[in-house]
C-alpha cells in the first residue's frame, strides 16, 4: 500500500474527517478540520473578467499582454498557462459550493487534468473557512494570478477596473486547501 492509498483509507475513516454528503452543516468552527466530498468539477465563470482584461490590453502598462479572440474554453487554457494556481468550484448535490485552488506543481499533467472538468471528482482537503449564505466570497484574483500584477502597479488602477478581475461567489461556500483530488 503506498501513501497516498493509505491516506484516502486514514480520510475515509469518520473519526478522521467529515465526510462531506447532503445533510452535512458545517460553520466555522470546522475551520481546519479534514474534509472528503465528492463533486463535479468546474471551473469559476470568467467570461466577463476576461473582457475585462483585453479593454485593458489597449492601456500602455498592458500592452505586453498577447491578444486572443478565441473561444471561451481556449481563453480559460490561455489564462491557465500564465498562473501558478488553477482555482476550481466544486458542486454537491447541497446548498454548499466548494471553491479550492490546485497549485501547479501539484498537477503532472494539466491537459489530463483539464479533462476532468465537468466530471465527478473526489477531494481531500482541510477546510480554510465556511462562508453564510449571505456572503460574497472572492474565489480568484486575476489580477494577482494570471497578471501577475505587482502592488505598484495595482495602485496605479482605477477601484473598478481592479474589482473587474475579481471573480466572485455567493455563498454558501466551503473554501479548501486540497491535499488530494483523484477520480
């Protein structure tokens, strides 16, 4: 038995972990806590950050930044190939949404990878924080992720052009540090 399966066996253990199904409550007092849950695996809706990010391709200080008109799917690979961490929404069969960010040494093979989305996927993890219903919770920065925008030149920026590439979620969400995703 090698690591990791030792690792899923020692999670699935109920004294171990929450084992996450619809009837689960958690709050934050769970915070920290192990997690398994079981979902299909998305990608946060970017469509309009990404709109963003080309009007700000016609400004002088992002002017390096190459220029792609294609389809939503190749601009979301696009972004991905600039950006250390790939932020990925979860969803149960629940009122929870889980928001998670696999960082990229993790990840062997991201073609392999990317063909799971919208696939079932399994996550063990310790929960970050538990976000109420009523809370706008922020999931990706693109500016800091893909960008890479240093904080001098994040000043520089109007409030709302940086708030554009700011992707967001309603809650109820459950954020997680993963420590293992398989199929």
């Amino acid at each position: 038995m090698n690591d990791l399966e030792r690792m899923v066996i020692w999670s699935f253990n109920a004294k171990n972990a929450i084992y996450f199904d619809n009837d689960t409550k958690l709050d934050n007092l769970d915070k920290d806590k192990m997690i398994v849950l079981e979902g299909i695996m998305k990608m946060p809706e970017m469509a309009e950050n990404i709109e963003t990010i080309q009007s700000l391709r016609r400004t002088e200080l992002f002017s390096m930044i190459s220029n792609t008109q294609d389809e939503e799917s190749k601009k979301i690979l696009s972004f991905m190939k600039d950006s250390n961490n790939i932020p990925l929404l979860i969803e149960l069969d629940s009122s929870y949404l889980v928001n998670c960010t696999a960082k990229r040494t993790l990840i062997n093979n991201e073609e392999d990878f990317l063909d799971n989305l919208d696939n079932s996927i399994t996550i063990i993890g310790k929960i970050d924080r538990v976000y109420n219903s009523n809370e706008k919770v922020e999931v990706y920065d693109l500016g800091k992720e893909v960008l890479k925008l240093n904080r001098t030149a994040r000043r520089t920026m109007k409030k709302e052009d940086l708030e554009k590439m700011i992707i967001t979620e309603e809650g109820p969400l459950i954020k997680v540090i993963p420590i293992i995703i398989y199929k």
